[in-house]
C-alpha cells in the first residue's frame, strides 16, 4: 500500500528515526575550545581567554559544495564544521580559539535530540601587524 505524504504535517516527528546518540558519541574525540573575547584596538583586535572547554566532538572543513554558498570574499578563509556533545552551548557572533587559531561562530543547530550540537565557524579575521 503507498501511503501519501500530502496528509501528513510538516512539524510531524518520524517516530521510526533511530536515535543515533550513542553511535555519534563512539566516533568523537576529545576537543578543546577557548572562548575569547576580542575588542578593538586600533586597526587590530586584543583577544583574552574568558574560559576553557573541554568535550568531545569532531572538526572538519566545509566540503567544497559548501564553500560555493558562503560569500566570496570569505571562501579562501578556512570554515570548519564542529559536531560535539550538546553540553556546549555556543553563540553566534562568538569567538572561540581551536588548534591555534580563532574562529567566529557563524551558524549553530541544535540536535540534542540526536545527541549532538553542530556549529559552523570562520577563521577570524586579524589585521597585519606592520
């Protein structure tokens, strides 16, 4: 029997999704942020560490379909995809430090119901120093 989908509201839950929480968490690995602050400073940026986090996740960069969407001045920066556990709870406009480098949160979803959160994020920009 084919069931038709045109009865069916959008806001309905599939209740046959699995919950794939405990596969996501197998495949992290332990991951550190920094949040920081910046604040203006002349031509350049002062950063200061406010807090440490430590969970478990996985960074990757953006595949190349997902570069052609970003705007075109900001797809040589490196954007990167972070999966992590849901107790991190980052914001838009806020800049972490991860592997060396500090990064603006540009994106968040939250799919704690499948036991994750992913976050997309920019290298930030820094004036030269001359």
């Amino acid at each position: 029997m084919i069931i038709s989908a045109k009865n069916n509201k959008l806001t309905n839950v599939n209740p046959s999704l699995p919950n794939m929480a405990n596969t996501i968490k197998s495949w992290f690995l332990a991951i550190s942020f920094k949040i920081k602050k910046r604040e203006r400073q002349g031509i350049d940026y002062v950063e200061s560490t406010e807090s440490v986090i430590n969970t478990m996740g996985v960074v990757q960069p953006l595949t190349m379909e997902e570069l052609r969407i970003k705007p075109e001045g900001c797809r040589s920066w490196e954007w990167l995809l972070i999966h992590c556990l849901p107790d991190v709870e980052l914001n838009v406009n806020q800049y972490i430090e991860y592997d060396g480098k500090t990064y603006k949160v540009m994106a968040s979803k939250n799919f704690e119901k499948y036991g994750y959160r992913r976050y997309t994020v920019l290298e930030a920009y820094k004036a030269d120093t001359l």
